[in-house]
C-alpha cells in the first residue's frame, strides 16, 4: 500500500507528522503527492518539549506507564510543506470523516 492511498483518506482532516529531526507538527492535511504533504493550521513541538508524566495503569497490575504531553505552538505562517522523505510517522489526529 502507498503512502499517498492513505493520505487519500486523510485530506482535510487533522494529522499529526513526526519528521526526522525530532520535530512533530499537527494541522489540516491539504494536499499531497508523493514528496511533498501540504498542511494548514498548524501547530508545532519538539521531541525535547515532551513532558514524561508517570501513571497508574490498572491493565498493569498497578505497575507505572508513561504518558507524553507536546506544549504545541501555534505556526503562523499559512502552509507547511513537508518532504514525505524526511517524515518518521503520520497519525490521523481525529478519525477520518471518510471511513
């Protein structure tokens, strides 16, 4: 299955990005092909900006889970291109409308 069947799915919808440099962006899927992927409205954070909180996990016997929170920040410019060479990971940030 190729990347862009699944952005297909995805377009004006909210995804999440993971690039290789450790950097996350959320926003709107725009537009796509197969070395680009256009997004608007978008927030972003780094790896570094992660806060670790420890919790309870009933499913683990009372054993401790980590959960990580981004502090995003809101890009101001109206587009982000994204090189789908330099992207680790794509997450639908809500379900997709279309499924």
């Amino acid at each position: 299955m190729a990347l862009t069947d699944e952005l297909k799915k995805l377009v004006n919808n909210e995804i999440a990005i993971v690039m290789n440099d450790g950097m996350t962006y959320r926003g709107i899927l725009t537009n796509y092909d197969e070395e680009t992927i256009v997004m608007e409205n978008v927030f972003e954070a780094s790896r570094g900006q992660v806060d670790w909180i420890a919790t309870a996990d009933a499913k683990n016997s009372g054993g401790k889970t980590l959960k990580g929170y981004l502090h995003w920040r809101k890009i101001t410019l109206p587009k982000l291109l994204a090189r789908t060479d330099r992207v680790l990971r794509i997450w639908p940030w809500r379900p997709s409308e279309k499924e």
